[in-house]
C-alpha cells in the first residue's frame, strides 16, 4: 500500500549533463581549498582522466591529492587509511569519483576525518549525528545512486558483514553527474551496473516505504531503463541512451534514501563478503528466486515479466553457486542478514531468506 504521507528535504546540488565535469574545479573552490579525491581501483589513471581532472583545478589555482587506495567494495581498513591520509593533508573538501564503492568510500572518509573516529565507532548507528567535510559525488558509472544518498556501505572484512553507516550528514553538497564519463564502460559491466539501477526502481516501488513521491520516480526510472539499457549496451558510444541510464540511476538515489531497497539487497550484504561477489552480481543472482515470490504480492505482473525479460535479454545470469556458496552456508549467510526486512512485502519471516538464498543456488 502506498503511503499518501510522506515529506522531502534535500540539499544536494546537482550538476547535470555532457560535459559536467568542467565544473569540478569551481564547485570544489566553493567548499574549501584543499581537495582530497577519493578514486578506486587505478580508475583515474585509464585514459587521460586524472591529466584532465589536475588541469581544471590548476586553472582554479587549486592543489589536488589523490587516495587510490580503495577496492571493489570498501573495507575498514581502507576508510581507516584514507581518513588517515585526509588528516595528514589537512583536507577541507572530499570528492568521490568512481562507482558506488569510491563515492561510499569518500562518504565514510569524510565522516571519520572530520570527527577524528575510526569508521568502525561510526557504523551500524543510525541516530548517529556527525561532523563531516564537504562532499562532492562524481559517478561514473550509471548504476548506484550513490551520489544522492545518505547511506555508505563499507565491507568488515572481520566480520564478513557489510555494514553500513547511515546520516543524513553524509548526503553529498553536490553531485556531478556527467555521462561521458561512464562511455568507457564496456557492455557487460554497463548490463550489471543499469541492472543495480532498475532493481533499486522495483524494489522502491513494490516497497511498504513506497510514497507518492518514490513511486512516480520509481516507474520514470523503469521506463527510462527499459528504454536504454540496451541500446547502451550495444553501443557504449551512444550518449543519449548513457545520458538517460545516468538520469535514472541519480533519480534512484532519491528513492534509496526516502524509500527502501527490499530482499535482495539485504541479502546481497551478507552474500558477498562471503562469495567475492561484486553488489551487482549479488543482487542479481538473488533476483530471479525473489521475482517468483514478488508475484504474490504485486498486482503489476506484468513489469517482473519485463524484468525477467530484460535480464534474459543483457544475458545476466549468475547463480550463487557460481561463486562457491553451497547448501550448508545457507543458514550462516541468513544470519548476518539485518535492516528493514518487513519493509519488503515477500518478507514472512526468515523461512523467507532461507528459501531465496536456497532457490539461487
């Protein structure tokens, strides 16, 4: 049942288009002097990226640093080390460039810097008030949302949980949402990362958490990525269709934070410190066991076709299995499942976890 209720604050600034990434230089100058980018993975040093980011703060007379030091999927250690670095470098502005996992990273990073606490004092509190440094979220990839959003998911490598830290503090100041940054993405990481982007548009609209609001955002989302995953996919070069996929996933990141994700989600966050599994694949690999059941609960039909239909169409199909997760991890994988697993409509009780992890082996 949708909820006719519901109220709506954001701040963010939101820089949008071809070519928004020019303005990086200026819109860092207006929060502070001393740039901190938070990248993973070696992404700025493909292409002339990192040559072309320099060049614009230089213009602006600003000074960047670089902490690469960020994986997959972000983990303690890593935010530890990267507030560390912040600290050092007297940081003033935290700018996350990347996929979900650099703008989680810079969230997280910004956070501990700025209260001088170790991620690990911060997570799992979501009463938490916090002191953070400005932030600039930069996605590159058309896919998480990340950049409008007040959650952070960082990896305990200890604890082989994801956890999260969660204010609203963390929300970036601004966002650069440039589509031609995600063009070098190729086709199969442009198929899981769109699909991150329409499972967050269902699930926030079969959510109890669903309004008024989330909802109309969550069907232009279905719409939009319907329309443009695949021509995305068959053609990177296709700015017009990458122009959409990064409208859709920014306006999900809307819906993640006024809304919630459902089941797959929550699971994927156990799942894949156990398996490797990226987010995407996880959830994926999940989907299939949850659309069965979603058909008891939707009257819309008719769209878990259309999802079915896409994933068969992009060729996403992984099982949990493929990753090593057997049979007997079932039960200690359920375990470590947490948050609002009511909010899901499939939700009964954890005979229901139990029976998708069972039927995405």
């Amino acid at each position: 049942m949708i909820m006719d209720n519901f109220q709506f604050k954001h701040s963010t600034k939101i820089v949008f288009g071809p070519g928004a990434l020019n303005s990086i230089g200026k819109e860092a100058k207006s929060l502070g002097g001393r740039i901190l980018v938070v990248s993973a993975g070696g992404f700025l040093s493909k292409g002339n990226l990192k040559e072309r980011i320099v060049k614009i703060f230089e213009n602006e007379n600003l000074k960047i640093e670089l902490f690469e030091g960020i994986a997959g999927e972000p983990k303690v250690s890593e935010i530890n080390q990267g507030s560390a670095f912040a600290q050092e470098k007297r940081s003033e502005v935290i700018i996350g460039l990347g996929g979900g996992s650099a703008i989680d990273a810079a969230k997280a990073i910004a956070a501990c810097a700025a209260s001088r606490q170790r991620i690990e004092k911060l997570l799992d509190d979501n009463n938490i008030s916090l002191s953070v440094l400005p932030l600039i979220a930069v996605p590159t990839t058309a896919g998480t949302g990340s950049e409008l959003t007040k959650g952070a998911i960082i990896s305990d490598s200890e604890e082989k949980i994801k956890r999260a830290l969660r204010s609203e503090e963390i929300i970036p100041k601004i966002a650069i949402v440039d589509p031609e940054l995600t063009l070098s993405l190729p086709p199969g990481l442009t198929a899981l990362t769109g699909f991150d982007a329409l499972a967050h548009a269902l699930e926030t609209l079969i959510s109890k958490k669903a309004n008024l609001f989330t909802q109309a955002l969550s069907q232009q989302a279905l719409t939009t990525i319907f329309q443009n995953l695949p021509l995305a996919v068959k053609d990177g070069n296709n700015l017009a269709a990458r122009t959409k996929m990064s409208f859709a996933s920014m306006i999900m990141g809307y819906n993640l934070t006024y809304a919630t994700t459902c089941l797959p989600h929550r699971i994927q966050y156990a799942v894949g410190t156990i398996s490797g599994m990226s987010h995407a694949l996880g959830v994926a690999a999940l989907y299939p066991a949850w659309l069965k059941m979603a058909e008891d609960v939707t009257t819309d039909k008719k769209i878990l076709s259309d999802v079915r239909n896409l994933m068969e169409a992009l060729e996403i199909n992984v099982r949990l299995g493929d990753f090593g997760i057997k049979k007997e991890d079932i039960k200690s994988i359920s375990d470590k499942v947490m948050g609002t697993l009511d909010q899901d409509p499939v939700y009964r009780d954890e005979g229901t976890v139990i029976n998708i992890l069972e039927n995405s082996l």
